[in-house]
C-alpha cells in the first residue's frame, strides 16, 4: 500500500494540453475520485499513475518512489478498465492468476491466492468459467479480483461501473467500498458520474480542461464549491450573477442576495451565486413576503415534475429558470402557473468569482 | 404460394448449376484418371495404372517434392515476418505507416506476369539468377502480402486494453505477445500460412519464370509435360493436387473468419 503524489503534471498531445500543471495528494488508503467531462484529463491523468504514458514535465511518486519514467509493467499497479479487459482465450482463475504466473510464482502459490481473491469478489465456484459466459456485473468482479490479487500498491479504476445497467451499478458500489475498506488499498477512481464519486469517494477531484478545479471530500465540495463549474458538474445548483457588494451580489434589477459562504470579493466586480435546489423554500405568494434574513424572491411555477419522493419546480423569475427540489411531506402541491415566493438563507448560499 | 415455390425451385436449380460449372471438368479429370483408356473413350474401365506410374516418374516426383518444400518453407517464412509485420502495423505509430499499408496491396492486384518478370530480370541483375532459392524468394514475396492482410484483418477484432491489462498486470512485451495477442490472432495466423502455402503450390507464373530444367516445381512440370504429349499421369497428378488444395481450402474456411468471434 502507499499514497500516490501528483506534482505539476503536464501532457500535451500536439497542441492540446490533455494535462495543465495538475497536483493531487492521494493519501494512502484512500478512496478517490477524479470527476470530470470527457475530455477533462481524467483518463490522461489515470493513465500518466497507472505509467501507460509519461508526463512531458513533473513528477509522480507512489509510495515514496518517482515513478514518472517507469513503464507500467513495473509500477506495481493493479487496474480496472471501463470494458474490463478479461482475456477470452483464458479461464477466469487463469485470467486472475495471470499477474501472479507472469511474475513466476509457484503453481500452488497462484491457486491460494486466486482462490481467496476468487471468494474476496464472492465469485469463488466460478473459476473454470470463460469470461464470455459470465454476466457483466461477474465480469467487472473478475476484473477487479485480477487486479487486487498481485497486491498492488495502488488500485486505478477508469470509469468501471460505466457498462453496467442502473440497478446492478449500485450493488457494484457498494460491493466495490466494501472491497476497498477490505484490503484498504489506495483507490483512484475516474469517473463522469457525480453520483458515484459523491457515494463512494472520500475525496474528489474535479477536473477541468486538463486542470484541477477543486478537490476535497465530497461533502466540502457540495456545500462550498469555489466555482460556476464546481457547482453545477458536481450536483445541480441555481446561479445567479450580478455584482458584488462583499458579502453577496446585487442582481440587474436591484434585489440583494446575501451569501453566508465563499471568498470575500472586492465590492462592485463581477460575481456570482450557487444556491443548491433542495435548498429553497417555496410557498403560495401570499402579499408582502417578511425579508428579515433570508433571501426571498418572488417567481412563478413553469412546470413541475413529480418523482415521488420529491418534487422538482421549475420557477421563471426575470428571465431566469430557477431549479427547487421539495420533498413529498403530503402538503399541498403547488400547480403550474402559480405565483410562488422561494425563500433561503445565506447560509445556504455560496459566493463565487465570475468566470 | 405456387411463385413461391418455383421460385425455390429455381434458386436450388442455379445452385446445382453454379456447382456443375465449377466441378464437372474437375470430377471428369479425377475419373479419367481411374480410366483404363489414355484417351478418354468410354466406356469407364476402373485401373489405378496411371498412379502406377506416377510413381515411376522421378521427373514428376522430385517436382512435387520441390513444390512442397518451397511452399512449406515459404508458407514458415511469411507466417513469421508476416505476423511480426502486422503487429508492428497494429501496436505503433510511425511516419509513413499508411503509406506503407498502402503498399502492401498493389503486389496482390499485379498480374503475376509482370510481377516473375520484374523477378526475373531482378534476380538476374543482382546476381541471384534462376533456380530454386529464387523460386523460392519469389513466392515469398508473393504470399507475404496476404499474411499480412489476413492477420491484419483479425487484429482489427483484437481490443487493444487487452494488451494494456496484461501489461498493467506485470508482463513484459514478450509475455504480453505470447499469451494474450498470439491466442487471440491465432485463427488468423493458421489462415494466412493456408494462404501462403496455396499461393506458393499453386504458383505457375513467377516459378516458370524463375525454374532451371533441373530445378522446377510442379505445376511447371506439369506443363513441361502436357507440351510433350498428354500423358492420363498428369490427370492422376492433378487429382491429387486438387484433393490437396481443397482440404486446403477447407481448412482456411474453418480458421478464417474476418472479425468473427470464436
């Protein structure tokens, strides 16, 4: 086991830098998630860890070691790719066995230590089967049984859960943390899923571009996102953009909107904020609204859709489509067309620089 | 109902038909050289006489066996630069690899003519004249292309992170060939040697071209002989031929699926 550090990565590919200056700390033990669009770098940057390609200039280290010009095959890596990458020609106990029989282990060596990676993925009885016979969610627990069983230092996943459907996708999370705690290897996890990188990761990456945006635990970067982008790839939020008066923004037509979180900007620049859509009160408008701390702003309901647990409106106010989540207590729903007062606190609210 | 079925029966008339076309000179070759007479008259009379003295021919069998070393030979040469060649085309980019690609394809579509006579005047030119070895050269550089094209095809199927995954796993390059890529090009490594072998047995053109009167193969033999006079041996020689190359042919249709699964 050991802890991964990214300094200063750069990759170009002609003239596009896939990777800007990019520094990560992956502490040992860890799970984390690079989030991003595609064509962000995640993958690049994966690749550059797992030594599949090296980096036009910094450094990488795992476990204490530079490793930035060691081939792959020397990195004592173990990886899971996105279609899984199981031999055809081989069983599943000889795909599992094949980073310990390339090394030269012996015979009875192997067939221990497949086994036990075999039950680990709670596949144990399924060693003679050829890979094209087994489910994709079996699969993905080959992949993963080959790439834990040669005790890697470090565990790279890229986009490993993509292939499978809705509902196997969250066994497979929770079965993958669970192997993770398990042997408690350091995990890079690449993903574009927010979802799976806010449910299983203890820190998250966000990249952008070839550039880190912002990176944290999954609970930092929710609550206090210090970008535009920041917000909305990682979760949904409303923005607004305005001016800034310190400690919030003035929007176009004069209403103040105070922020209780985000960096303290310069009165009268450009600036914007994030409000999350579970975060807004909405009621029936009924006369003049009481303003004593909250941010309040008068709209009127477009649509609605209901999901049942929840409901989400679709509020127009200026121009602007604003986004609230209401959870179903059994209150009277609000219908279409509706006047409606949405109501929040700063606390609540996230300043962030324009851009 | 009824337009149905004539059409049916129409469909499996041409089959029959297409069939005749392609087998009936082939069958008739292979039954008159059973047949007692030297010149085709009927009635059939069953004799296995002109095997007989096939087997007599030392002219007939030293060609055969030089056939059959110059197409082993030749189909071991190809399957290894032709494989090695294809690999290199599928795992690395260079300047110049389309262009190379490219070139790989005009040799098949050259008539063999043109092809033994720039041999021939090649081979003359930097002193390696006539012979077996320059039969042999020959029909390497004619069978390499398709080997390369065979297995190119196959390697289209392969999934590149295959070779990632065992590399990630620890396994150096010559691990990684041999127990991940080979497997899996297989079919099409034994369907390009099937290939070369044919191109090399069968060849007529470049091997008359490039024979001496002792050194020759088969099919150069076998028109050497027709032009001295007939003989019902050549039927028994080519019938023999015939059964080889289609059990041949056969073979490469069992191992040659272009991008078929196993």
């Amino acid at each position: 086991m050991a802890g991964v550090q990214v300094s200063n990565v750069s990759r170009s590919f002609g003239a596009h830098k896939a990777l800007d200056d990019v520094s990560i700390d992956f502490a040992d033990g860890g799970f984390y998630a690079l989030l991003g669009p595609s064509g962000s770098g995640k993958t690049t940057l994966l690749r550059q860890i797992a030594g599949f390609d090296f980096p036009d200039s910094g450094r990488i280290s795992i476990g204490g070691e530079s490793v930035e010009r060691v081939p792959v095959e020397k990195r004592r890596i173990g990886m899971v790719f996105q279609n899984y990458a199981l031999f055809p020609n081989m069983s599943v106990a000889d795909n599992v066995a094949f980073g310990l029989s390339v090394r030269g282990e012996a015979k009875v060596v192997i067939a221990t230590e497949v086994q036990r990676a075999l039950d680990l993925v709670q596949l144990g009885t399924l060693g003679a089967r050829r890979p094209h016979q087994l489910s994709g969610g079996q699969r993905q627990r080959v992949a993963l049984a080959r790439a834990i069983v040669t005790k890697p230092r470090v565990l790279l996943l890229d986009e490993p859960l993509g292939a499978l459907d809705k509902a196997l996708r969250v066994d497979m999370q929770i079965e993958l943390k669970r192997i993770q705690r398990e042997i408690g290897i350091t995990t890079i996890f690449v993903t574009h899923d927010q979802e799976e990188a806010l449910t299983m990761s203890d820190r998250v990456g966000i990249l952008r571009d070839g550039r880190l945006v912002q990176e944290g635990p999954p609970e930092e970067i929710y609550d206090r996102p210090k970008t535009e982008f920041a917000a909305t790839f990682l979760g949904d939020a409303n923005i607004f953009r305005g001016d800034s008066t310190g400690n919030g923004i003035r929007l176009p037509d004069g209403t103040a909107i105070e922020a209780g979180a985000g960096p303290t900007l310069a009165a009268g620049a450009k600036a914007s904020c994030a409000v999350r859509p579970e975060r807004i009160g909405i009621a029936t408008d009924t006369g003049a609204p009481d303003t004593t701390n909250d941010n309040v702003l008068k709209g009127q309901v477009s649509k609605r859709i209901f999901a049942g647990n929840n409901s989400t409106y679709f509020v127009e106010r200026a121009g602007q489509t604003l986004k609230v989540i209401v959870q179903n207590t059994g209150a009277d729903r609000l219908a279409e067309g509706q006047e409606v007062v949405l109501r929040w606190s700063p606390e609540s609210t996230v300043l962030l620089p324009a851009g | 109902m009824a337009t149905t079925r004539i059409l049916e029966w129409l469909g499996r008339l041409y089959i029959w038909l297409l069939l005749a076309f392609l087998y009936l000179p082939i069958i008739i070759m292979a039954l008159m050289s059973f047949n007692v007479s030297p010149f085709y008259q009927l009635p059939f009379e069953w004799t296995t006489e002109w095997y007989g003295s096939l087997w007599q021919n030392d002219q007939l069998i030293a060609a055969t066996r030089n056939s059959i070393e110059i197409a082993i030979i030749t189909t071991v040469i190809c399957v290894v630069l032709g494989s090695a060649a294809s690999l290199a085309l599928f795992r690395y980019e260079f300047r110049g690899k389309k262009f190379l690609q490219a070139l790989l394809f005009p040799p098949i579509a050259i008539p063999w003519l043109i092809t033994g006579t720039a041999m021939l005047i090649f081979f003359f030119g930097v002193g390696i004249g006539r012979g077996l070895f320059a039969i042999l050269l020959g029909h390497v550089a004619l069978a390499l292309p398709y080997v390369i094209v065979v297995v190119s095809a196959r390697l289209q199927t392969f999934a590149p992170e295959l070779e990632e995954a065992a590399r990630s796993l620890g396994a150096n390059q010559w691990q990684v060939t041999r127990r991940v890529t080979l497997p899996w090009i297989m079919p099409g490594v034994i369907a390009g040697g099937l290939f070369a072998f044919a191109v090399s047995f069968d060849q007529f053109v470049v091997s008359y071209f490039l024979a001496t009167p002792g050194q020759t193969t088969l099919p150069v033999e076998i028109y050497a002989a027709i032009r001295k006079g007939f003989t019902p041996e050549i039927n028994a020689v080519s019938t023999i031929i015939i059964v080889v190359s289609m059990a041949l042919m056969l073979l490469t249709a069992r191992f040659f699926k272009f991008g078929g699964e196993k």
